[in-house]
C-alpha cells in the first residue's frame, strides 16, 4: 500500500529547491560580473594600451623620416609642419580601423663639434577606449598587486597629462581639457644622432683597384701622438691597437687589392684578388652598404662673406670672425681658376690666432689635372670645409694642412642633379715626390684617382677608386666621428610613463 506524502514535506522540498537557485544565481551573477569586469579590460583597454604605444612609434618613423630628409632631402624636409619657437609640429595622423591618432614635435637641441645637428622627437599616440566607463580589476598596490587600472591611465572625461603636468609636462599651463571619448594615450621621446662619414680608410661604393705592390693603409690615433711607421710592426706598443683600423670597404664585385692592408676589407659579394696574404684582419664578401648623392647642406645659419667670390690667382682669405662648426665664415666661389692659390688664415684676435671656421662652395671645378693644378694652404687653428660642383685636380704636396689633423681640411664632392654627368677628382704626385697632405673628401658620385708615391692621411669616400703607385695612406681614428652628417640613426628610445 502506498503512503501518501505529507503537504509539510513538499513545502520543505520547495524552499530547498528556491534557496539552491538564489545561491546558484548568486554564484552566477558574481562569475558574470566579473567576467564583464575583466572582459572590458582585456578585450578594450588592454587593446587600448597596446595600441597606443603602436600609434607613438608610428608617429616617431613619421618624424625621423622627415628628419633624415634634411640631410637627404631638405628641399622637403618638414614640409606641412608648423614651425615655432624652434619647434617643428604635425598635425595628427588618424589611421587604422580603431581610428588611432599620432602626432610629433621636432626640436634641434645641440649641435656636435662638427656642427651637425642633434633631434629631440616627442610623440604621441592615441587610442579609443569602447566598452564601459570603468577602471580595472584591481587598485590595490601591494607585493602581490601592482595597481593594474592605475598603470592604464584612461582619460574618460580629461586628458590627465596636461591636467597634471601640462602640455610639453614640464608642470606649466596645466588645464583641464575634455576628450571627446575615452582613450589612452601614451608618449615616447627619441633622439636621432647623425652619422658622419668617415669609417673607414677607403670606401667605394664601386670598383677598387690599388694602391701599389709596395704600397700600405694603416691607422693610428691622433688624440694619443702622432703617427710613427713603426707602431703597426710592434705588437707590444700600447698604441699598436689602433694601427689596425686601415679598413677598406668595396661595394663591388670587382676588388684588386695590391699592398699591404693594416685593416680589414669588406665587399658585396666580390672576391678579393692578387694579395689577400698580406691583409692583416677579416676578409668579408657579405658587406652591402649604399651610398647616397651628397647635397649641399643647409647654408641658412652660416655667416655669409661677399669678399673675395672667386679664386684667381693668388687668392687670401682672412675670416672676419672666428665663427663656429654650426655658423662658419663662408663663402661662395663662382670659379677656381686651373692654376689657382688659395690660403686661408686663422682669425686674429689681438694678437691671438683662434679656432677659425670657414666654409667655402664652389660652383664650378676646382684647380684641373693639367699643369700644377690647385693649391691650398690652410694655416694651423683653421678649419676648412670645402664644397665643389664640378671636378678636382691638384697634386698632393699641394695640398697643405699646417695643423697636421685630417679632419681640418674636409672636401665635399655634391653629386651632379644629372646621373649621367661622371665627377672626377685627380691628385698626382709631381716629379716624383712623396709629399702627401693631411684632409679627407667626401665624393660619392666621383672617381677618385691618386697616382704616384705621396703619403696620405686622412679618408676617401668615393665611386670608384683608383691608385698606381706605392701610396701610404694612414687612416686616423680620431675621424670615425668627424664630418658632415651623411645621414641620422636613432640612438635613445624612452617612454614617458607619467
């Protein structure tokens, strides 16, 4: 017989079965909650942050591109920014799917003892925050806990940088300013350093073919003494390290090396003929490197001269001031006759001779390959940078730098707007002689030629190079960070976490 079940008994089953949904549903509606917490921060914010930081290096290649362009390119260098108060500023750029933003400010900061340039570049990048207005999980700072909603810094209503530590967060004009939707931003600064010239001893961006059967290229350091031939043979002279650095770079297949390298020698694929025995470093075929047309730099800071505007004959410059790497005394040349003497003296200054800059461009050749060709003669505390169109054709002894330092008497060969049009620079040594000269040229788009016996210190770059005698050429260290920029690198990256 079948016991019926008491009313008492279904009203407790019921309770039972009501209170087990409420904790489920409680259990549920916390997982839910969370969820949602979490999911708003992993799938918005976190993207948010990660995004931001994407949009600041985009707007930091932007500006670097635009300040390699003023050694490259500096007809267009910054074209469609503002300019002011020594500042360069862009509008900002919106781009990708998540319409985020970037801007950048370019600031010149300090100049070199070359008188290149340094930039300082900020950025900022923006990014939109969906989802809820909330800040993340956890606030708590703590061993365990790092106070993950307040690293994220979201601005929901205001831009929380300027309103703590002002627009340029140097604490001035701090302002509340409104943000049309949440976001993140995030800011980077960076520092784009040039890159001088002259790395090494010899460097073609085409053929090479040289120097002689008794010819060598080694190295030494001018800041430590001065050069002394028998370093390179004596492995127990302190200074012997740093006879080791007559580099030769070919960016060509075509590579004759004859001589002695004190160095190491790189090329672009090519095979190193004749005397590969008597290199004293690495050979590596795996070396690419370009070089590109050199542009006369930016004249607008230099310190112009109107006299003398031409070299004819024997021609003196005596610089009215001492001037400076980043404003020298300059001036610009309309011709420098086949014959002619130039001789450029330091600054006096009551009886005392200064540092003395010049800068000098000339619009056509310089001296020629017939006859004695050019002469110039700078004086010791002189500083001579030389810029030439056309051709250069002078014998070595005639080329005369009383200070003894290479890095005094820089030639710069700018490349012709007409690919087609071959620049030439010709230095033979006259009689026999052995008399060198202490400069370096700068020549991408020319062929450099050196005939004869001199003694050479200092660097070429060139296109192609070409060298018939026993030349000893002796590469100073002391020039790897001497020179024009040639282009910049980008050497600091930190990110302002404020």
């Amino acid at each position: 017989m079948r016991k019926p079940i008491q009313s008492s008994e279904r009203g407790n089953v019921l309770l039972c079965v009501l209170c087990t949904i409420l904790v489920v549903s409680i259990i549920g509606g916390n997982v839910l909650l969370n969820c949602m917490t979490r999911y708003n921060a992993a799938s918005s914010q976190v993207r948010s942050w990660k995004e931001s930081i994407d949009a600041a290096e985009t707007g930091g290649d932007i500006a670097y591109a635009e300040v390699r362009k003023k050694i490259l390119d500096p007809t267009h260098a910054f074209s469609g920014w503002t300019y002011s108060g020594g500042v360069y500023s862009n509008s900002p750029v919106t781009y990708g799917n998540d319409s985020l933003a970037t801007s950048a400010k370019v600031d010149l900061f300090y100049y070199d003892p070359n008188g290149n340039p340094w930039y300082r570049i900020r950025t900022t990048g923006t990014a939109p925050v969906l989802g809820l207005k909330r800040v993340g999980m956890d606030d708590r700072m703590g061993p365990n806990n790092h106070g993950d909603s307040l690293l994220r810094k979201i601005d929901f209503n205001y831009d929380h940088f300027v309103a703590t530590y002002g627009p340029n967060g140097d604490g001035l004009n701090k302002a509340l300013v409104p943000v049309s939707r949440p976001q993140v931003t995030r800011r980077v600064e960076l520092i784009s350093a040039p890159i001088t010239p002259f790395e090494a001893a010899i460097k073609a961006g085409g053929t090479f073919y040289g120097l002689g059967s008794a010819a060598y290229v080694d190295s030494y350091r001018s800041s430590t003494g001065a050069y002394d031939p028998n370093v390179r043979l004596n492995p127990n002279d302190p200074r012997y390290i740093d006879a080791l650095s007559g580099t030769v770079e070919i960016n060509s297949a075509v590579a004759t090396i004859m001589g002695n390298i004190y160095g190491n020698v790189y090329t672009n694929g090519g095979t190193v003929t004749k005397n590969t025995a008597s290199i004293t470093g690495i050979i590596d075929n795996n070396v690419p490197f370009s070089l590109t047309p050199f542009r006369m730099p930016d004249i607008s800071g230099w310190t112009y001269v109107s006299n003398p505007s031409a070299v004819t004959g024997n021609t003196t410059i005596n610089p009215p001031a001492a001037g400076s790497p980043e404003s020298p005394s300059y001036y610009l040349m309309t011709s420098f006759v086949t014959n002619g003497n130039l001789t450029v003296n330091a600054y006096n200054n009551n009886g005392t001779l200064q540092e003395t800059y010049v800068a000098m461009h000339v619009t056509g050749d310089v001296g020629s390959t017939s006859g004695q060709g050019a002469s110039i003669t700078i004086a010791n505390h002189v500083h001579l940078e030389v810029y030439f169109d056309g051709n250069f054709g002078a014998k070595a002894q005639n080329i005369i730098n009383n200070s003894g330092f290479a890095g005094n008497l820089q030639f710069y060969a700018i490349s012709p707007t007409d690919p087609s049009v071959q620049q030439t620079i010709d230095l033979n040594s006259g009689g026999g002689s052995t008399a060198g000269f202490a400069a370096v040229f700068y020549a991408p788009s020319a062929n450099f030629t050196v005939n004869g016996g001199p003694d050479i210190v200092g660097a070429i770059v060139c296109k192609n190079f070409y060298a018939n005698g026993n030349v000893h050429w002796h590469y100073d260290r002391a020039l790897d960070n001497t020179g024009d920029a040639v282009d910049y690198r980008l050497i600091s990256y930190v990110e302002d976490t404020r």
